[in-house]
C-alpha cells in the first residue's frame, strides 16, 4: 500500500506542477513511478538472492529465454547457476554491516524504520556518513579489532 501511495503522491506532484500536457502526463509519470518500484524491488529482493532454491528465467531482446538455478538438487534438471549481479552483492554486504549500526544507534535505526515504511528514499542509508560508519564497522571486524 504504501508503495502505490508513494506513486499517487507521485502524480498528485506532476498535476500540481501544472506545466504539463494531459497529453504527457502519462509518459512523465511512468518514468517517476518506474524510478520508485526499482527502488522498492532492488531493497525487497536483494536477500532473495540467498535462497537455496533460487531459479532465474531471462529473456534477451531476441526472445531466448535462459533458465539459471542456484542449486542443482538431484530431483531437478540441472541448470547453470546464476550470476549474482554485482550490486546485489554489495547490498546484501551493506545490508548485514549497515543492521548491526543500526542495532546501536538510534538515528541509523529510525533511518532504517523510514525506509522500512517507504517514508524516505532507500538511499538515505547510504549517505556519506553513514556509509563511512558502516564500512569502519566492517572494516574493524575483518581486522579483529572489535567483538562484532
């Protein structure tokens, strides 16, 4: 709810910029909406990457359709496993060191709840400063200079 609640904001926002066509509005607004569900599809699935039965179908522009699975379990026909884009990688990365800053700090918690509820945009998590704290954190821990 709160994602299609973010779209209609969305367009409430286009029609009271009064600068546009009817004519335009839909194409302008699909190309803001298309910005807030990648958004809200990247943060929801980037640990779904993680699941063992994970099974992946792509289509390239020709119409070939690949299918990729993470395991090759003996009741399955057996698929390449897929690669995890980069990206993916790093948020599942960030995510993990990015839970154990929030879990003592107020503001990085409260960040996270406004995202968590879609009332902020997922790259607030990644300010500059933040982002510092998070790789210090993991930085100290690779290096053992902490108990996390």
């Amino acid at each position: 709810m709160t994602h299609a609640f973010r779209h209609a904001r969305e367009l409430r926002k286009i029609f009271d910029e009064h600068q546009y066509s009817l004519k335009d509005i839909s194409y302008i607004f699909n190309r803001r909406a298309s910005k807030i569900s990648e958004e809200c599809w990247l943060a929801s699935t980037a640990n779904d990457w993680k699941a063992p039965t994970l099974k992946v179908i792509k289509t390239d522009t020709n119409g070939n359709i690949q299918t990729y699975q993470q395991t090759g379990d003996s009741n399955s026909i057996q698929y390449p496993r897929p690669r995890i884009p980069f990206i993916i990688k790093f948020l599942q990365w960030y995510n993990y060191w990015f839970l154990r800053c929030a879990s003592k700090s107020e503001k990085l918690s409260t960040e996270f709840l406004l995202v968590a509820n879609q009332n902020c945009s997922l790259f607030i998590l990644m300010k500059p400063i933040t982002f510092f704290q998070v790789c210090q954190t993991a930085l100290t821990h690779y290096l053992h200079l902490s108990r996390y």
